[in-house]
C-alpha cells in the first residue's frame, strides 16, 4: 500500500492547508445512498454478499471490538474509522469493480427516522421482527454471522430503539452544520460528534449496532462514511482545521496526541501515521464525498438566518458552552428567544411561506406544505444515551450531557423562529407525499448463507431458470445441490414464530 506522506511534511512544516491533487487526478466519488443510481445500488450490495461469502467482511467487527480502547473516546476515532472504511472500500471494489462506498445522511431523516427510504426493502431493509430481532426481510434477511466467536453464529439483529415502530430523532442536518461552523477545536469536534450525533445513530437502530460488533451490520459503514464526512466538512471549512490533530488519549496517562502516532491496524497491517489520514484527496486515500441537496439547502438557509440576525445588534459571545454557542452560531437575541411569537397563527403562516420556498429551492415539485402535520415541522431532541453505551464506548457522561443540552438548544431556537422550516421536516413530506424516493423493486438477490460453518440440513437448490422472486414464493421443491452459471438458489428452513418455513435464497456471483 502507498500513502503519501507529504501530508506529514506539509503538517510539520505548518504551511497553509490545501488539498493534494498530485497523485489523485480523479478521486472516488462517494454519493448519499439516495444519489445511487439503481444499477449502483445493486453493485454496491452485490459487493457486500461477495466480501461476506468469501470471509472479507466478518474481520471488521472483530477488529473494532479489539480497538475499542484505542479508538473509542479518544482523538484516534475519526482517523481509526476513516481508515476501517477505506479497507472495506477497498475490499468492496475488488469484489466489484466501480464500487464506492456510499455515506447515508441520517440527518435527512432526523425528525422521523423510521419513515426513511433506507430502511425499506430496496435499500438495506428495517427492524428485526418481534419474536427474536432477527432481520427477516430485505436484502440482509438471515445475514448470518461468525463474530461473537464465544456464541454460534447468529443472524443480524436490529431492535429499532425506542422502537418497536419508531427510532429515535437523529440529530439534525442544522446542528451539525452549527458545530462544523462552531467548533475552532478538533478534540471539541471528536468530542461532539461521537458523544452525540453518532452514538444516536447505533442506539436508534439497536441490535448489532448498539454493540462493539456493530460492523456487522451493513449500515454501520454506511453510517461511518456520514461520521467521516462531518470531519472532511469541517477539515474543508477553515484552512485553521484541515492538519489539526490533538487532546489527550485518557488510556495513556492523558498523553498529548500527535499526527504521527501511529493507528491501530486493520486487515492491512501497514504501520501508518494520524497525518496520513488528513487528506481524503492524498494519493493513498483518493476519495472526495458528494454533496447533498439538504445539506447544502440547510447551509445557504442557516447563511441568510445568520445574515439577517447579524444585522440587529449583536451581544458579544458571553456566558456559558451553551449559550455561547448559541450566540456565536446565531447571533444572540437577548431573552426574546424564548418568548413565542405573540400570534401562533401568524407564526405558523411565516413558516408556511418559508417552507414553501425551501421547498421550491429543493426541487420538491408539488409537495403539499398544508399536508405536513405540524408536529412534523419541528426538529426533536434526540433520546439521552443509555449509561451502557457511554461506558462501552468510553465516554464522560458529564460531557455527553453538555453536547445534547447545546444541540437541544439548537432545535429549541430553530423552532421558535417562525421563518425557519428544518430540511428534515421538508424531506420526510416529500417521501411521505411521494414526492421524492419512491420504492423501488426489491432487490431479487439477498445474502448467501455462510459457509464457513455448514448447517445440519445441506442446503438443496433449485435451477435458476426456477428462480422465484424471493418476496411471495410458496415453498419450492428441494432438489439436490447445484450451482448454476453464476446463480446459485436453494431454500433455507428458518423458524418463524415456532414454524419452519422455506426461505429461498438467490445467491449470484
Ligand atoms: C482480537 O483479539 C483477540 C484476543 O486478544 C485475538 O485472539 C484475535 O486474534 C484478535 N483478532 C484480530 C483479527 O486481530
Ligand atoms: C441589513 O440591514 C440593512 C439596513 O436595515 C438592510 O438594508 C439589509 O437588507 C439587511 N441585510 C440582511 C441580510 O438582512
Ligand atoms: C454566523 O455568523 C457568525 C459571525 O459572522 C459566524 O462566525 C458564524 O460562523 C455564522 N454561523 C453560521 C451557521 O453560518
């Protein structure tokens, strides 16, 4: 493996950040899953079956369960994952060649995140079903996994938290954005974004996500990349941010840490400094993240906010981490931000008006803002950590505490400002009215089951020119094992509810 190391150079020699395009003339190009194009999508699973069948992609939960210590609750997190998902990356477009690793911005779907595309059929499926967790549907239905060793090899769990039907809100497309601006800090930025915006992401799903095995489930890579993106957005927003690396590292006597200590290595086991992990456009890396039409929509609409409460007199920045990001980010009002507007009706027909509008700039042809149900318009806090998360992932409660109370505050200005309508609010109408991400076909491939440890019952096989789709198949006949062209079907027994019943299972390779 090559990694550039003029990264390092130019770090040391603390010039001015710019991005390396020396030896990257055309980066990899990650894209908002959304952004996908049908035929990428299915690229892009049919990798993930590869690397599962060929034992590529089990290593990685096992690999962050032992680096929980050294990259959890430390500096070395946004690195040590920057470089698990460049590996998996890796892995995934050796399998499948033009496969690039998609990020899923949560924050769209922050104010209902059960109701999100992403949990469909066509993308990577929802909740594991009532009786045991298990994902039983969707292309990752009976995902059958070998980590935890000390266990048999289970089936992909998720528990939506609270759930049963709903997830908890995600932390908005606004107060990320807020923190990106606010934050002059990296160890403030780690801080922040692992304690809050991403820790809430694997609660909300629950299962293998809310454990250190979380790389099991298919949407922890896809929730990293949104976790690396945060980082390169605000690496790209000052020049003051790009090289910057520092905090303690409290498993080491709270030592000082710098850009050349060395990561905890993954399947490559290339012994590679911090600073090789700056830029995403280094020749090693090569990789740039799309934009993303709410992302960019909250930015223009947060400017013009910022602009237009700049221009009233503005208090110099006082008080406490809270209050002092609110009037760094926002500007401060004094007390009347937190007086409602005097008429609830007016109030609710400015936000109407500038719904409308961000809904225009966002391309949302013919949604129907009088349709959206108005506890829908609001961001909403999302759930506390539970004690268990923070103590696996080595967290300070106290600080944990401290970031949700500054991005509650956040969502309580936003929502108190009648010219203000969250892009979430507006997305999830658009997908409710169909106006945009409309379902798809199902995927008709859905996951091998493992070989690594063959199951009582060999597993017969029908021809694929029998091929049902997998969705409504009344039970098939078993027919002796066969390999077709590159299709292999046969029928899986699994237990439902206390009865067998056949599950057939595609696998094409
Ligand atoms: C993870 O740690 C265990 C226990 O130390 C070790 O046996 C195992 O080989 C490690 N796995 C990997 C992939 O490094
Ligand atoms: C700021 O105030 C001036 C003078 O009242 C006004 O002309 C201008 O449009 C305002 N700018 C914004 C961005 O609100
Ligand atoms: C708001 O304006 C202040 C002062 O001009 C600026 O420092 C801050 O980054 C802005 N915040 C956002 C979210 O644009």
């Amino acid at each position: 493996m090559k990694i550039s190391l003029v990264a390092l150079a130019i770090a040391a020699m603390g010039a001015v950040a710019t991005a390396q395009q020396g030896g990257c003339p055309s980066p990899r190009v990650r894209k908002e899953i959304r952004q996908l194009t049908p035929k990428e999508r299915d690229n892009y699973r049919r990798a993930i079956y590869i690397a599962h069948r060929s034992n590529k992609f089990d290593i990685f939960a096992e690999l962050h369960v032992n680096n929980t210590e050294p990259a959890h609750g430390v500096p070395m997190f946004f690195p040590w994952h920057r470089r698990l998902l460049w590996e998996y990356e890796k892995i995934l477009s050796d399998a499948v060649e033009g496969v690039t690793l998609p990020f899923w911005d949560w924050s769209m779907d922050a104010i209902k995140p059960e109701n999100s595309p992403v949990f469909r059929n066509d993308y990577l499926g929802g909740n594991g079903r009532q009786s045991d967790n298990v994902v039983a549907t969707g292309p990752f239905r009976f995902w059958k996994l070998t980590y935890p060793h000390d266990q048999p090899p289970h089936f992909l769990k998720r528990i939506f938290t609270p759930g049963p039907n709903n997830i908890t809100p995600f932390w908005s497309t606004e107060a990320l954005i807020s923190f990106i601006k606010a934050k002059d800090n990296y160890a403030d930025l780690h801080d922040t974004i692992e304690d809050g915006p991403h820790a809430t992401v694997h609660i909300g799903i629950g299962g293998d996500m809310v454990e250190m095995y979380s790389p099991n489930d298919p949407f922890f890579f896809l929730h990293h990349a949104m976790v690396d993106r945060i980082w390169a957005l605000w690496q790209n927003d000052r020049s003051s941010n790009f090289y910057q690396y520092n905090g303690v590292d409290k498993f080491n006597n709270n030592r000082k840490v710098q850009a050349s200590d060395i990561l905890p290595t993954l399947p490559s086991k290339a012994q590679l400094p911090v600073s090789d992990f700056f830029d995403t456009k280094s020749a090693g890396l090569c990789y740039v993240y799309e934009d993303n039409p709410t992302w960019t929509q909250a930015v223009k609409a947060l400017d013009q906010r910022n602009k237009s409460k700049n221009n009233l007199s503005r208090r110099a920045p006082a008080g406490n981490f809270v209050s002092s990001v609110i009037d760094f980010l926002f500007g401060s009002r004094g007390d009347d931000k937190k007086q409602p507007p005097a008429d609830p009706v007016k109030f609710e027909e400015s936000r109407k008006a500038a719904a409308q509008q961000a809904a225009k700039d966002l391309g949302y042809e013919g949604l129907d803002i009088s349709k959206i149900p108005k506890e829908e318009t609001k961001l909403k806090e999302p759930m506390k950590n539970p004690d268990s998360w923070n103590k696996m992932n080595n967290l300070d409660p106290k600080k944990v505490e401290e970031i949700h109370a500054a991005g509650n505050k956040i969502i309580e200005d936003l929502n108190n400002d009648p010219n203000y309508i969250p892009v979430a609010a507006l997305y999830n109408a658009a997908v409710s009215q169909g106006v945009v991400d409309k379902p798809g076909p199902a995927p008709t491939e859905v996951p091998p089951t493992p070989e690594t440890k063959p199951t009582e019952n060999p597993q017969p096989s029908i021809p694929p020119s029998q091929s049902p789709s997998p969705a409504a198949t009344p039970a098939p006949k078993p027919t002796p094992a066969k390999t077709g062209g590159n299709v292999a079907t046969f029928t899986n027994t699994v237990t439902k509810d206390g009865v067998p019943s056949p599950v057939v299972v595609v696998v094409h390779y």
